[in-house]
C-alpha cells in the first residue's frame, strides 16, 4: 500500500513538471525575436545604401567609402558579417528600410521633416550644409530669386528635392527638374560642362569631388548644417536602433569618428581651382599613358597603383622629361643619387623612373615602426619621401615631447612646421626643415590619389553601362543578310 501511494505520487510529481516544461517551451517558442536578436542569430547586418564616393564603392584598396566603414565597424561590434543592398532609388530605400532588403539604411541621409514621418534616425554622426552650385565664368548666383527662369537640377526624393519644395512656398515662380538615375557627382559634371545652369548639392559630397571637376563651384548655401544619420523602421522594437545609437556615442567619445572625417576629408583643401583645372584635365590626356606601368611597379612592390601615379603627378604633372633648377628628372623626379641606388640608369626613361620611384618609396614605407599602421603609415612615408627619413622621425619626437601621438598623421602634421623654427629645430637631431612643405605635400598627393581612385570608378561605371546599351541594341539585317541568314 505504501510502495503504491509513493508511485502514484511520483506519478503525480512526473505529470506537473512535464506541464511546467512544456509550457516553459511552449512560452519560448512563441516569443518573437527583437530586430536585435535576429541579426546576432543569423550573423549578418544587412544595409541598405547607394552606390557613390560618400556612401561605399569598391576600388584597388577594396571596398571603402565613409559610409562603408562606420556600418562595417558597427558590423564588428556586434560580431556579425556586414552585406551591402544597393538601391539606387532614395524613395525606394524609405520603403524598403526594416524589410528584406535590410535592416537599416546607410546612404548619407540628412534628417529632415518629411523623412522623421517614414522613419527614425539614429543620433547624428556627421552634418552637411546644401549648396547652389553653379559654373564658373558665368553669373553667381546669390539669392534664391537668382535661381528662377533657369535650368536647376537635383535628384529625387532627395534631401535637396525636399528644401525646393519649401523654399517653393515663398518663391511660387521656382521650377526645377528631378531625376532619379543620377549621383551628385552627375550634377557637378553636368554644372562643370555647362549643360546645366545650377544644382543643389550637399557639401560633403562637393568636398569630396570637387577636384574632378573644377568648374563647379558653390554660389551660396541654402541650408543650415543638417544632421545626417542612419535610418530604421517606424515601430516598437527599439533593439537594434538602440545598439546603433549607443556605438555612435561610443565613435564620438573614442575620437574614431574625428579619423574618419581625417580620412576621407582630410584632403579636401589639397588643391586650388587652377590646379584642380588642370588635374582634370590630365587625367583624360596623360595618365592612360604610364598606367599600365604605375600598375606593374604596384605589384612589383606591393603599393597601390593609385598612390603611385599621385606621387608621379606631384613630382612631374606626369611629364616624362620634366626637371627641376636641383637637378632631379624624369616623371618620378628622382635625383641621381637616389636613381643611382634604385639602379636606374636613365632617369628620363619613364619605365625606368617608375621603377624607381615606385622602389624607393617601398624603402621608406618599410622603415615606417611595424606597429604604425594603415593611412597612418602611408601619409607619414610620403612626408619622408619629400623631407627626408631623418626630419620626419625630429616631427614625431616633437610631436610626442608635446603630448601628442607620434603614430598619428593628423597630430605630427601639427608639429612639422616647427622644425622651420630656431627655437624647436636647434634641439633636432637633423637640425633645420621647412616642416610645412611635407605638409602640404601630402595635402596634395591626397587630393590626386582620391580623384584618381574615383575617376577610375567613373569610367568603369561608364564603360559598363556602354556594354549594357551595346547588348540592348537591336540588329538589323540588310535583305541579302537575311537570304543568309535564312540558310543556316
């Protein structure tokens, strides 16, 4: 009796805890996973972007673009692969943001009214101001009233579309058109060749490209700065908006944000419109001629191609014969100590000279300390390669003697210049330098290397789309091709 009063009670005790289970399972398995939850389960953060110099493209160094790098770095925080889904419609991303198409957008959207009522932003990682652009030589515009009767151009559904509109209520007589197949970088060259009066554009973006074309230029800012941001769907589910506001936070405090902007913008002021001018226009008459060498010697030494046909155009404007009253030739400059070195025998033989150059800039790069690396790396041999190993290492113990880190371009460019100075050059170990020209040396080289590196996009974007209207084309047959053709 005993025995069985146990088993039924354990009986008992076995039927309510596979109850207790059970609804334990039946609870979890109806409990939605947060927006948060579904990223980290599948590993991957999908983003939704434009293709474009301000947002992600895909050059010799890889995938880049500002955009690119904050969502990749995001991305890393949470432990996840990032995947890009272009679309190039800004209405569409709207739409499309929180769907299959991804979880966010990433296309440098500036915050405005119309944009708060589809979406929600993330805290503000950068500002841009928009800007009348127009063609130089002919009448500035510099009032809103200046814009009317003419032909103004900006793309659709954009944050400049939407300023017209309001700016439309107390200008009624303002008309403009929109097209949605364009870039900023489309406006600026259809202002740079005058087949456009104006266009508004925003000024990072302006910034970025105004090397490429130099015509265009800013008539007057129609905007205060606006915020720009990330984008996430209208809803309750909180997650992963908050996950991305709290990594902006943690980008500002930690200065990575700052380098960023160093990056990419940092070499926004490297030319004047004269000097722009005429970069441009080398870049369509001379370059095509060394590239397959600058490419060669790139592999050759493990450097960028790019990088090295920005050296050669700052040394020669890519004038195989070009010398200098110092004595140094040839498209890389070389002097005969250093071409003499680099076992090159003839410094007017540009193949020569690339492989020279391309060879001693290789020896700086690597005398570079191993634990400074990436942009860093580059920007600091360039600056040797113009002043000398020696003047560079004084910058850097200057830099540091100050507080500063000696590992960072953007602190040892601060302290260059002071080696042109009795009182901190005296303590040099290399004495006297004009610490300002590595400076604007670098400026320089950064300026050609990002318009070389986007105008190679350029035209590959172009001769794709050439292709795709070849395959689009319809044949026609003549009558006896036809009797041909019938044969087979």
């Amino acid at each position: 009796m005993r025995q069985r009063q146990l088993i039924g009670r354990a009986i008992r005790h076995l039927l309510s805890l596979t109850l207790v289970v059970t609804a334990g399972l039946f609870l979890s398995a109806s409990h939605t996973p947060t927006a948060l939850e579904q990223v980290l389960a599948s590993g991957e953060l999908t983003i939704i972007s434009r293709n474009g110099p301000t947002t992600y493209y895909e050059d010799s160094r890889g995938m880049v673009g500002y955009e690119y790098t904050l969502a990749k770095a995001f991305a890393d925080d949470l432990g996840v692969k990032l995947n890009i889904s272009e679309e190039e419609n800004l209405g569409r991303i709207f739409h499309q943001v929180g769907g299959d198409q991804g979880q966010l957008a990433a296309a440098g959207l500036a915050v405005t009214d119309t944009r708060q009522r589809q979406v929600r932003f993330t805290a503000s990682y950068m500002e841009v101001t928009q800007q009348v652009i127009y063609r130089t030589g002919t009448a500035r515009p510099r009032k809103v009233q200046d814009l009317i009767g003419k032909s103004l151009l900006v793309i659709s559904n954009s944050a400049q579309a939407e300023l017209l509109r309001e700016m439309q209520r107390q200008h009624p007589k303002l008309r403009w058109h929109e097209q949605s197949d364009l870039e900023i970088l489309d406006l600026m060259e259809k202002v740079h060749k005058g087949e456009i009066d104006f266009a508004v554009v925003s000024s990072n973006a302006f910034d970025l490209n105004r090397a490429l074309y130099p015509r265009a230029k800013v008539a007057f800012d129609v905007s205060e700065p606006q915020a720009v941001a990330w984008a996430f769907p209208k809803g309750v589910d909180d997650s992963l908006l908050d996950r991305a506001n709290g990594f902006i936070a943690r980008a500002h405090e930690s200065g990575m944000l700052q380098e960023m902007n160093e990056y990419y913008y940092g070499h926004v002021d490297g030319l004047d419109a004269g000097s722009a001018l005429t970069f441009a226009r080398r870049l369509q008459t001379r370059l095509p001629r060394w590239q397959e060498y600058l490419q060669i010697a790139g592999d050759m030494f493990d450097l960028d191609w790019q990088l090295l046909a920005a050296i050669s155009y700052q040394e020669s404007h890519w004038n195989s014969r070009a010398q200098s009253y110092t004595g140094v030739r040839g498209l890389m400059m070389l002097t005969k100590v250093t071409a003499a070195e680099m076992g090159v025998e003839n410094r007017l033989d540009p193949i020569q000279s690339i492989y020279g150059g391309a060879k001693y800039f290789k020896k700086i790069f690597d005398r570079i300390p191993q634990d400074i690396q990436g942009a860093d790396r580059t920007w600091l041999a360039l600056a040797a390669y113009n002043v000398g190993f020696g003047h560079m290492e004084d910058a850097r113990v200057l830099t540091e003697r100050m507080g500063r880190d000696p590992d960072k371009w953007v602190d040892v460019r601060e302290h260059l210049p002071l080696l042109a100075k009795r009182k901190y050059y005296r303590r040099a170990k290399h004495g006297y330098a004009r610490g300002w020209e590595p400076v604007q040396y670098v400026q320089r080289i950064r300026s050609y290397y990002n318009t070389i590196a986007w105008h190679q996009q350029v035209q590959q974007r172009r001769m794709a789309q050439v292709k795709k209207d070849a395959e689009l084309v319809p044949v026609h047959f003549s009558a006896a091709e036809q009797d041909s053709t019938s044969l087979l």
